[in-house]
C-alpha cells in the first residue's frame, strides 16, 4: 500500500493536509485525509479553494500521498 513512505511520513503529510484545508471550502464528509477525501479535493477542491492560501501545497500533498498508496499502476488526475 505505502510504496515509499513510512507510516509516519503518511501520517505526517495527512495532517498538514488537513491543518492546510481547515479553512477550504470542503463538506463536512470529506475533511478527514482519508483516500476518499484526497480523491474528492484533486477532483472538487479547486472550484471554491484554488485563490486560498495553501491550496498549492494541499493539493501537491494529496497528489502525494495518493501516488504513494496508488503506486505506478494507476496516476492520480491532476488539475489543469
């Protein structure tokens, strides 16, 4: 599951994921960094949060961190 990082650094990137999007316009079920929160910001997150600060960072750490889980065989969308 975790090809290059270690539980921690996982841990680590997902809760400055979340400190980042704690202001973001983003419902309530999809706060926490779980796999279908990350997927939901890559696809949603920029049409009320690209102009927030942060919103760079926060979404190269879901890109990140779900290249990471996903591995090579399957690339996650990235916003244009």
């Amino acid at each position: 599951m975790f090809n290059d990082f270690k539980i921690e650094d996982y841990l680590t990137k997902r809760y400055e994921w979340e400190e980042l999007t704690s202001n973001f316009n983003i419902p309530e079920e999809h706060r926490q960094g779980t796999v279908n929160s990350l997927e939901w910001f890559i696809k949603n997150g920029h049409k009320a949060n690209s102009l927030r600060n942060g919103f760079d960072k926060a979404m190269q750490i879901a890109n990140l961190i779900l290249g990471d889980i996903h591995g090579s065989s399957k690339e996650t969308t990235k916003r244009v």
